[in-house]
C-alpha cells in the first residue's frame, strides 16, 4: 500500500531549538576520500596489471563517471599493504558511488587528526600564547650553524631528570645508554631545531639530521597542503617539545633526552594550527619506512574505537611487520569513558602509551635565608638574586578566593616583595592582574589543598617578571614563616638546575586525568602502557616548558625503545617482543595516591614502564596481555609462554593481584545508552585464577608453557548492567641458580557482560534536546507522514553511542515491511509514538539483512565507524546529519533521485557489537515516518 498524496503535514516544533551542526566538515576533510584499489598480486596478474596501472586504470574509471577529482596523496610504495590515492571530489559525490567504482577496494573519508590538544587545567587560562621562557636570545650565527656539537656520552651521567629517575632511565644513562645507532622520526607539527638545545641546525651532521614538511605553515585540513624539504616552524611549539623529550641534548638546565644519541629525524604533518588529516599520516609513515627509521612516534588523535582497521592502523601494523617499533599516543580523552581507543594507537603491534602524573615536581630552589630551600615550579629558574622579602594576601591558607578581587588600598608596596598567593576561587589569570595591578613583580602561587597538581604559569602581558608555583604544603610553611617573622622573610631565587625528588603528594605516580581510557570494542588491551606526561619540562620554540599530554609520555617510551634497541641490538627484538619486553616489565601503579588497590589496566596497561628492568630482562613472555573476551565469548583459558634467554635455568612461579574494577555505564544499559564520562569504580567481582602448575623450571634457551584457567566469575544483574570491565596482574617471579629473582607482571582483563548488548544508537536527547534519531525539517520534527519540497528537504539526525562494524543508511519504500527496534517518533514523549499508527501495525521484518527491500542508499560505508564524541568532540557532541535532497545511489553504483509524490521513509541500521552480520535481528535499527517530495 503505497501512501499516495499524503496532504497532511504533521510536524512537532520542538521547544527547545536543536543546533543543526555542520557535522561532516569538522571531522573529516571536505569531499575527500582514500580510495583504496585492489593490487594484491592475484588480482593485479588476473587482470594483467601492474599496481601503478590498476591506480590510473581506477583514476580514470572516476573521471569516467564525470567525477572531478584531485588527488591529494598517492600510495602507490606498498602495493601488497595499502594501495591507492586520497582524492579530493566535488560537492554531491558520496562516499558510496566511489566505492561502486570499478577496481575500487575499500573507501574512507579522509579524517582531521587534531593533535592530542594539551589538556585543560580548570582554573588555568594561559595569559600568552608561548608558553614558555625563553633561553638567552638567539644569536644569527645560531641559524647558520651547519653542524651540531654533541655534548659527550658523560655529560648525560648523574641523571636526575625527574621523567628519568622514576622510568629507570637515569640509570641507563649513567651507564652510557643513549640510543646511538638507532634512527627515530617523529611526526608532529613541526620543529624549531635553532633552539640550541636541539642542536641549532637541520640536515647531515645536525642533531635533526633528517625530516620532511607534508603541509606548510597554513595547513588546516581542508586546504592544499604546500610540502617542503624542511620541517622547520616556530609557529607551534608542540613538535619541538615532543622531539626534546626524545633528544634533548645535555645542558646547564639538567634536562635530558630519552636518547639524545639516537638519530633523529621530523615529519612535520600539521600546520601552525595543530590539525593534520590521516592520508598525510600515511604518508608520513610510508616516508619512514623508506628512510630506514627504526621507532616511530605517531601524533594522532582520532578516534577508532576498533583494533586495526583505519588506514592510518593498517600502515602501523604494517611497519611493525617490516620492524618498524610505532609507539602511539592513547590520546587525552578520559573524559569520553570507556572503550576510547584512538588510532592508530589501537593496534596489535602498536604501542599506545597513556600519561601518568610524575612522582616528582619539576622545580627549582628558591633560597630562604637563615631557613635552607623552598622548591618552585617554573620552566627554568628565575634567576633573579636581589633579595625580596615574603609578602602573603591572605594569612589564612583556607581563603577560598585569594585575590580574586581588587588588592586593598592597605597593601603595602609589593614592588621589593615575593608576592604568595593561594590558589582556586578564580582563574590564574585573574589573580595575576590584580596583583599586578598592586604594583607586584614576583608572585608564587600555591596549590589547593589535595588538589590535582599546578600548571605552568606565564607571565603573558600581566607585567609580572616572574610567576611559579608552589606545592600545598610548601605554600603552608612559607605562611608560617611570613607570621613568624616580623621584620620579614629574605627569598632570592638564584640560577640553578632542577632539583630532584620534590614529591607530588595530590596524583603523583597515578594515571592522569586525561589519559584515554580502553580498550577497543574487540576488547583488546588499551591502552598499551603508560610514562610520565604531565608536567613535563622540554624544548619549545626558543625555550623550554612545560606541557602535559600523552603527547608527552608517548616520546619517552619512544626513546626508551631506542635505548634498548641501541643496546640488545644483536637480539634483533621484533617490535611486537619489544613491546612485550616493556610490558612484562613494567610497574603496576595504584588508582590513586598512595592507595593499595591498583589501578584498572584499561587506565594504566600493563603498568608504568621500567627501562631498567627491561633492559635487564632475559625472559620473554607471550602474550604480555591475558585478553579475556566477554561472558558471550568468554576465553577464561589462557596460555602463558616462558621464554629463558637466561645462561641458566630459571624456575618460575605464579600469583595474581587484582585491580580497579570499572564500569562502563552509570546505572546500566537500560536507562544510559552513552557511556559515563566519569566512569565509576566498582569493586571486583570474585574469580579464582589457578595455573596448570605452580611452577615451571625452563632450561637456558628453552621455553615452556603454562595455563591460567579464571574461574567463578559472578557478578549481579546490576552490575553486569553496568558493562564492567575486571582486571589484574599475573606476577611471574623467577629465581634461578645464581639466585637473582626477576619480577614480570602480565595484565589480563575482561568484560563481565556481553559486547553484543551494548547500545549502538543514541536514543538520547543528550546531544541535540529532542531524542535520537530524528527526521526534521528546520526546526520542525516529523511526527507523521510528511510532503517537503527538495529545496526544503528534510534531514536526518542520529549519532553512535557505540562503534559498529556495520552501518547502513538507506531510503525505503514508505510501506516497507520492517519493524525498527527504535519507534519511528520518540519526540516529545514515547506516549506520541504509540499513537503512530505506522509503529502500531505490527510488520514482519526479513529475518535476513540482505532480504530486506531498499530503493538505494544515503551513506553506506566499508569502514567501521567510531562511536561519536561525548566531550571533547567538534560540538560537544558528535552526529551525523543527512539532508535529504532525494539522491542515492543504487546497488550497481549509478546515482538515483526520488520521484515525486511517492512515499519514502530512511532506515538506519547499526550492527550490534560481535553480532552476525547476515541477520537482520543483529541491528538497532530505526524507520522514520513518511514523507514524499511535491515535485
Ligand atoms: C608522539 O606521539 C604523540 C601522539 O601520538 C604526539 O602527540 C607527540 O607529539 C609525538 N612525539 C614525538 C616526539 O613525535
Ligand atoms: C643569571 O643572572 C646573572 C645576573 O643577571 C647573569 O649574569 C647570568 O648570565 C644569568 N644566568 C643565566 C643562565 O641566564
Ligand atoms: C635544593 O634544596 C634541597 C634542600 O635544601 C637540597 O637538598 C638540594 O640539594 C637542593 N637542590 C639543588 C639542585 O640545589
Ligand atoms: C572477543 O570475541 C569477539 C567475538 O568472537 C572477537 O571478535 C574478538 O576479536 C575477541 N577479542 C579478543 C581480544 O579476543
């Protein structure tokens, strides 16, 4: 029964107004695509071809369609591993006509990459853009410099470089470790190689010694990249921090690389504004492969919730392969919650490194006279020896807004004056005016009590001439000296390294706030590992600072890898054994400061890494992660192997820790579709890990096995609801005849509920006020069968609160027989959607997927699609919004437009997780209601 001249208009305004995004182009480059064409050998001998043929042959099939493309990237090195071209096409030419072209493999949209943005601190607003202090200035000659002086191997012993202490690094370098030998690319937004400590100069005989630039300054995405030999910018200091953590070279600062003798190369990949697209990635990485580089570390921030599918995935893969070790950042995005994996950080031979708090301050000694030393935060000392005396605004270290108004007219002059303030109650900034306004030179600013730690401050415009932090307790003991000590308190800030072993008693040594959380909806381990990345002290463009991000983190396991590349050389360690190595390796941290419970290995991994232990480990383990599935595919067997590269045997025993349980969902699944974006804790539900044998005796350079078997899972309905994921460590302590005993841990976790039930489609109104999905026009919600106008079409809204494998948008006859399992009208009440009579009749959906009838499709991608963003999203809030001008294509690849005055309806289909792809029963699925075009 065809709805023939529907007349009535039934349209529900609703009363909240919903933003209509312009979705497409914040997250993906406009119009353009990686068309990915089929070379594999067979294929190409078949049909006669060579792969640089099948590209043109392909191209020209495009064009053949009367498509105008450019192209934007070629790929054409590997042909076996990813073959193709980014093209960018005109308005209209959707994703699934290219992927109907002939010789046409798999298509993608290209997406913007944003790097992992620094997160934000509360209370902190920058007051300048460079966020740093400036070393002495630079001379031109600096700029001329055609070599590099490299410090010798002993100007790095005596390490007490806080990342370093607490990473075992420092003992590596004391030794002389520093990764010579080995070749590292980073691919960032560019260097400032002048910056003396970089080594002041760019090509053979620098410290940069090689490099290239993808894009230009005024790259942004969207617009033409302008490719150049060189990889210099000052315009973001972000890739110059990144390439300090690995290289810096020894200074009078005592700040260090991770492997400042490894060669280092830079792939510039953004613009000045941070934003790079994923086909410069692959380009970038392809670039590496061919230089000949050994470890590469990856800025990406987009994210994929699956393992190993994206392009910028499947290259990474394939460099692991060609041994090629990717470490990864896991991205700043804990605030989306669980099940955040990003690429191409998720993968199976990638190493994606989340961030944690370092143990230690960065800080410098600030003197007291008669009174020993006060530790301040700052990128380099003050320098400043005249002598001023400690001045407080508020003598009660409670205050809640420390001048966060006006100073009164009573202050004395603050001009000769260190000027101590407490933190909160307002922005940094804030304060920093009206004490400057009061006539202040030098403000110390201390922290709240338990409160996450300080950012870097800046002096910006403020007219301050120095500005630092200080912790809690040392703010407190400085107010008790400024009441004891009427006549005043003498403070100088003299010139002098970092000091080491400051502790930061607030998150010192647990995971950060920011470091994404896993694992991929495959369920495998994310992220990977973690290191030091907040408050990290580096080079920037002229200086150093302090930036915190798993940007920062992911570069020291990057050049902790060189180090142990550069020394256990002759093991030829494959990437994915080096990752193994430094997971098993690796120190478990607490979920919270000084707590006994450790923390989710979804937050942490397999731990904090401990390059000394990884470099004195002779036993190798596999796999380095127990991935126990979910309870619909539960694999609670595993299989340890024991590798003894040992010259003796070594006995080896078994016992298991358990950490942090987390949920997924707030109440459960049947009231929250998103996941929470403050997952709670939950305590571990009970199992029982037993082992095949208690102990294994493995001879030198022979291997064994051992099986873990997890039994008597039980969780409540609630909390299985609630999606939670358990986790622990196996501790594997082996003792051998020389009687050293070496400690291993091996993460394992699971999901104690079924990935199947996990809500794909948001049927929320979280996103937009009225509930998902939708069909509208304007403003204007269909609630009934509807006639529209193509130049008033309407548009269709919904979002993923949860990836899928498979998603398909298609416009259907209006009298299709197909029941959604999401009513047709949800808006404003479910109450309007029983009284749809097109939900009431009862229809008898197909049971198979591909039995269902379809005019032709809107947006059918090969691709998994991520779930979409909570927070930190374009929006917030990510959707996807699909105007309905009437084209689609059909089966065969040719366009189709809709006729006038027959009734239409979209279906949505989302395949749950794990579920088969073949059945119609697998999808969420929603039909909306009618609606015909007048002409
Ligand atoms: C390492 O990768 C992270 C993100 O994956 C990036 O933010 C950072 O800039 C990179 N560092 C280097 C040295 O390439
Ligand atoms: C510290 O200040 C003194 C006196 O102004 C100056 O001579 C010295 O060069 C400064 N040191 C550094 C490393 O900037
Ligand atoms: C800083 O002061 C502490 C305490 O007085 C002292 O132990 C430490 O050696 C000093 N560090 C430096 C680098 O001056
Ligand atoms: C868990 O099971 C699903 C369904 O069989 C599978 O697709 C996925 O790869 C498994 N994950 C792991 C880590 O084994």
């Amino acid at each position: 029964m065809a709805l023939l001249a529907v007349a009535l208009v039934a349209l529900f305004s609703v009363s909240a107004a919903f933003q209509q995004h312009d979705a497409a182009t914040s997250r993906y480059v406009r119009n353009s695509y990686f068309v990915e064409v089929d070379a594999s050998s067979s294929s190409l001998s078949k049909r006669g071809l060579t792969p640089f043929a099948a590209l043109s042959r392909t191209l020209a099939a495009v064009e053949r369609k009367g498509i105008k493309y450019t192209v934007r990237q070629r790929f054409e090195s590997l042909p076996d591993v990813f073959h193709g071209a980014s093209i960018q096409v005109p308005d209209g030419v959707s994703l699934d006509e290219l992927s109907k072209i002939d010789g046409v493999k798999r298509v993608w949209p290209v997406q913007k990459i944003y790097l992992p943005r620094e997160p934000a601190v509360d209370d902190y607003v920058s007051t300048s853009s460079m966020a740093s202090q400036r070393l002495a200035k630079r001379t031109s000659s600096s700029f001329e410099k055609r070599a590099t002086t490299f410090p010798p191997a002993s100007a790095y012993a005596g390490d007490t470089f806080y990342p370093h202490v607490e990473t075992g690094i420092d003992g590596l370098h004391n030794s002389g470790i520093l990764g010579a030998g080995v070749k590292i690319a980073v691919l960032d937004s560019g260097v400032d190689y002048t910056n003396p400590i970089l080594g002041g100069c760019f090509g053979p005989g620098c410290h940069i010694s090689f490099g290239y630039d993808f894009c230009g300054d005024n790259y942004n995405g969207d617009n033409t990249p302008v490719p150049d030999d060189d990889p210099f910018t000052t315009c973001t200091s972000h890739g110059t921090h990144v390439t300090g953590i690995i290289g810096a070279l020894a200074n009078q600062y005592g700040v260090s690389g991770v492997a400042p003798q490894a060669t280092l190369g830079h792939y510039r990949i953004t613009g000045c504004n941070e934003i790079a697209s994923d086909d410069i990635m692959v380009a970038a990485m392809m670039r590496a492969l061919h230089d000949g580089v050994d470890v590469i570390n990856v800025s990406l921030g987009s994210v994929v919730s699956w393992t190993n599918n994206s392009p910028t995935q499947i290259m990474a893969e394939y460099l692991a392969s060609q041994g090629v070790a990717v470490v990864a950042s896991a991205g700043n995005d804990r605030t989306e919650g669980l099940f955040f994996a990003e690429g191409p950080a998720a993968g199976l031979a990638t190493t994606a490194v989340g961030a944690t708090d370092p143990i230690y301050w960065v800080a410098y000694n600030a003197t007291l006279r008669n009174r020993g030393t006060v530790p301040y935060m700052s990128p380099m000392p003050f320098n400043i020896t005249r002598t001023s005396l400690l001045y407080f605004t508020s003598t009660d270290p409670n205050v809640a807004s420390d001048a966060c108004t006006a100073l009164p007219s009573s202050t004395p002059s603050l001009v000769n004056r260190v000027v101590v303030v407490r933190r909160g109650g307002c922005d940094f900034a804030v304060k920093l005016n009206n004490l400057a306004k009061a006539g202040a030179k030098i403000v110390l600013i201390y922290n709240s009590p338990n409160t996450l730690t300080l950012p870097q401050f800046n002096v910006g415009t403020t007219g301050l001439e120095a500005v630092g932090g200080l912790r809690y307790e040392d703010g407190v003991r400085l107010l008790d000296l400024f009441k004891s000590t009427p006549r005043g308190q003498p403070i100088t800030f003299p010139f002098g390294p970092l000091v080491s072993g400051v502790v930061d008693g607030v998150t010192g040594g647990t995971a950060s706030y920011y470091s994404s959380y896993g694992p991929t909806n495959d369920l495998n381990l994310y992220p990977s590992i973690t290191a030091p990345g907040t408050n990290i002290l580096s080079t920037v463009v002229g200086g150093l600072g302090i930036m915190r991000g798993t940007s920062q983190s992911s570069p020291l396991v990057a050049g902790a890898y060189a180090l142990i590349l550069s020394q256990r050389k002759n093991e030829n360690l494959s990437p994915q054994q080096l990752k193994s190595l430094f997971m098993t390796t690796s120190a478990p941290i607490p979920n919270t400061y000084g707590s006994s419970t450790l923390d989710s290995v979804i937050s942490q991994g397999a731990g904090r890494i401990d390059v000394g232990a990884a470099l004195a480990a002779k036993t190798l383990i596999t796999p380095a992660v127990l991935e126990l599935n979910d309870t619909g595919f539960p694999s609670r067997t595993q299989r340890l192997t024991l590798s003894n590269r040992n010259s003796d045997a070594v006995t080896y025993t078994f016992s298991s820790t358990i950490a942090q349980g987390m949920a997924t969902y707030d109440n459960g699944v049947q009231s929250d579709v998103i996941p929470s974006t403050s997952p709670d804790d939950i305590d571990t539900p009970l199992f029982r890990i037993s082992y095949s044998d208690n102990s294994v005796t493995v001879p030198a350079g022979g291997s064994a096995s051992v099986t873990v078997v997890f039994t008597a899972l039980r969780y409540s309905n609630q909390q299985t609801a609630e999606f939670p994921i358990y986790s622990g460590f196996i501790d594997v302590r082996g003792t051998s005849a020389s009687a050293q005993v070496q400690a291993f841990t091996v993460p394992f976790f699971g999901l104690a509920s079924r990935m199947i039930d996990m809500p794909v489609l948001d049927t929320t109104g979280a996103a937009l006020g009225p509930n998902l999905p939708f069909l509208a026009v304007g403003q204007d919600i269909a609630t009934a069968p509807i006639t529209v106008s193509r130049s008033n079409a309407p548009t269709v809204f919904f979002r993923l609160a949860a990836g899928t494998r498979r998603l398909r948008v298609d416009l259907v006859a209006g009298d299709i027989d197909f029941q959604g399992t999401i009513p047709s009208v949800t808006n404003p009440t479910s109450r309007l959607a029983k009284r749809s009579k097109n939900d009431l009749r009862p229809r008898a959906t197909p049971a198979l997927f591909n039995d269902v009838p379809t005019v032709g499709s809107i947006f059918a991608p090969d691709y998994y699609p991520p779930r979409d963003y909570l927070v930190n999203g374009p929006y917030p809030y990510s959707d996807y919004e699909y105007t309905l001008d009437g084209k689609y294509t059909n089966k065969d690849g040719t366009p189709g437009t809709a006729s006038a005055g027959v009734s239409y309806r979209v279906l949505i289909r989302a395949l749950k997780i794990t579920a088969d792809p073949s059945l119609s029963s697998s999808y969420e699925s929603w039909l909306s209601t009618p609606f015909q075009y007048s002409s």
